[in-house]
C-alpha cells in the first residue's frame, strides 16, 4: 500500500502536468487495488487480535492503512484532473515543475536497447523508475533486471540532473513541458504558483515525516507533522477565496485548482493520522517497521559529527550521491521542513534523508566522508 500510494501521486502528478489521460486512467485502477489490500488489511487485523493487547498493536497498523488509502484518493483525485479538464493551468503545471523532485518521460533509443533498469538506475543517481510503457503494455513498478528495449517510455521521478543523466544514457532529449513564462502570469498567478509549489512539497515531507517518526518512534518529528497539518489547513483557506475572485482564471481553472488543494490538504491530513500514533503513545507492530525496509523508497537520520564549522546544505553535495533531504533537526530542536539550499548545517544537527536506493556500504561512506553518520533505529 505505500508503494502503491507514493508511486499514484508521482504519476497523478505527471499525468496532470502532461495531460495524460491514459496513465489518469492507470492511477484511478491502482485506487482500487489499494483500496482491496485495504479491505484485507482490516480483516487480517481483526482476525489477529486475540486480546486487548493485541487490539491496541494492531490499532497502528489500520492508522498507517487507512492514511494510505486516503492518500491513494487524494492521488486519484488528482489524476483524475487530467481526465476531465481540457488543459492544467499554467500555474499548477508551473508549481509542479518547480517541485522538489520531478516527473518525466523518457523514451528508449538504440542507445539504451539491451541496458536493464538497474544501469540506469544504480547509486547515486536519485531517480526512481515508476512505470515502463511497453507497446501497449504498462510494467507497474518494474524490477530492476528488466531489461529495456528501443521505444519502451519511462516514466522517472527524481532530480531534473539525474533524469537528464539517464535520458542521455538511453539516447533521449529529456521532454520538460515549460508552463509559460512567470511574468505571463501576472503578480497574482506568480504568488498562486509559489503558494502551490509549497503545499505540493510541505506534503510530500509531512508524509516522509510521519513514517520516519512511526518507524523511529520519534514524537518530536510527529509534532512537527501535526504542526504542518494545521499550517497547510490555514493556507488552503485561505487560497481559495483568492482563487475563486481571480479574473485571469477560467471557471474551468478554478475548479480544477481547489480540487488539487483539497487533495494535498487530505494527504496531510493522512500524514496528521500516522504522526498522531507517536502523540498518542500507541504502540507500533513490528509489521509497519519490516514493510518500510521493503518498500521502494526509505527514510533515514544522519547525524552531522566531527564537523569544525557550519556548512550550507547545498555545499554538502547530498543531491550527488542520490539523498533528497526531507528535513533537518537543528540541535538546538528546532525543525526545517524544506530546507533552504543556503541553510547551514552544524555539528549535531540532524538529517532525514529520502533514497530510492539501498542503504549500501558506499552510501554508508560517502556520507561519512561528509561528516554525516547514518544512526539506526
């Protein structure tokens, strides 16, 4: 199930950004998949339980089953977007452009015939092979030896620097829709582009946050995911109004960008629910742990230490050994959800790091070469 969440909002995301109808299709089935493995979920769970004790462990795993599935809707809504608007509004396709990470497509050439996704794919490049369209064949998650062939199409997430790094290795030009230019937009839709930009990323880390805080069992990180619920509950409200009384939008616009805000609004209402077992003190079943090393993606702590003087976040070079930073604890306690490149990291600090690769031997070096140790759970 959280395989299958992060992949539909990655490819909700793509599909509104390129107006592809055909992968919105592919992610409204996924939706019912997710919500299946929901319903077997609930009922392994209650024919678990054997005691009051056993209720309250498995009161976790339906929290952590249930925030998925809703932001399995939340990503069906957003796809779904792209099945019944003509066209996505530039300042939600800029937004989306603009994110964090970013959802393209590639397509095979002579070059990358015979190569399997692992070559594409191997550390440190932080990229992530979503989907493989092969005729009219669409390989959901593929396994790294699959071997590719002239015309498969890629559908990648990851820095716009390794996806250009693999295009090239497979003989493609990176296709980067451009939105149109910021000052097209007016001073109003620059600031809805920039609002939007936030909320899509504020709720991709508050998801990240919320699992590392579970598996972790970590209450300050829950806190501060339950801080951005609120702030995000507030933004939205606050958006909409503006929205709705925008003359440069078309009714049409308007309705498609207060579904996207209510969907990213539901998605961290989901990460509030996971979060909320730490702040409740509910105990966390084993179940949840081994399904997180098992997912395509994992989240873990780096501990900034032997560093003599502060350094910026950008000048760490993380982005080239394939870990996206989702946050960063000061020593102080304070938390930084969305780090500025420009922020400076001190010894102490710590470091919540994404990858989409396994936490190997080299990884595990590279990072200390940067003053940076990996701390277990």
């Amino acid at each position: 199930m959280k395989d299958y969440a992060s992949m539909m909002l990655d490819l909700a995301y793509y599909s509104a950004i390129y107006g592809d109808k055909m992968m919105a299709y592919e992610v409204l089935k996924i939706e019912n998949e997710v919500h299946d493995l929901w319903s077997l979920v609930m009922m392994q769970t209650m024919l678990a339980a054997r005691s009051p004790e056993d209720a309250e462990r498995m009161l976790s795993i339906i929290r952590v089953a249930t925030s998925l599935e809703v932001v399995s809707n939340a990503a069906a809504d957003i796809a779904y977007v792209a099945t019944i608007f003509t066209r996505t509004p530039a300042v939600l396709a800029g937004a989306l452009l603009e994110s964090e990470e970013l959802v393209s497509r590639v397509e095979v050439g002579e070059k990358g015939d015979g190569l399997k996704l692992k070559d594409l794919v191997s550390f440190p490049r932080h990229a992530d092979v979503l989907v493989v369209v092969r005729g009219h064949r669409w390989i959901m998650d593929p396994s790294l030896d699959l071997v590719l062939r002239k015309g498969d199409r890629l559908i990648l997430r990851g820095t716009e620097e390794a996806l250009r790094s693999i295009a090239e290795m497979v003989g493609y030009k990176l296709e980067v829709p451009v939105p149109g230019k910021r000052e097209d937009l007016g001073e109003e839709g620059r600031r809805l582009t920039e609002s939007l930009k936030w909320l899509k990323n504020i709720a991709d880390v508050a998801l990240d946050l919320a699992f590392y805080s579970v598996i972790y069992q970590d209450r300050s990180p829950a806190m501060e995911v339950l801080e951005i619920e609120e702030e995000v509950d507030s933004r939205v409200l606050a958006l909409l109004p503006g929205i709705m009384d925008t003359k440069r939008l078309s009714g049409e616009e308007k309705a498609c960008l207060s579904r996207i805000l209510n969907s990213l609004e539901e998605i961290t209402d989901a990460a509030a629910n996971m979060a909320s077992i730490i702040v409740a003190n509910l105990p966390v079943h084993e179940v949840i742990e081994l399904a997180e090393e098992e997912s395509s993606e994992i989240i873990i702590k780096a501990v900034a230490k032997g560093l003599t003087t502060p350094v910026k976040l950008e000048d760490l070079g993380l982005d080239d050994i394939g870990a996206h930073v989702v946050a960063i604890k000061k020593a102080s306690g304070a938390w930084h959800p969305l780090p500025s490149p420009s922020i400076k990291v001190e010894d102490g600090d710590i470091l919540i790091l994404k990858l989409y690769t396994e936490e190997d031997e080299k990884l595990l070096q590279d990072l200390a070469r940067k003053r940076l140790v990996v701390q277990e759970e």
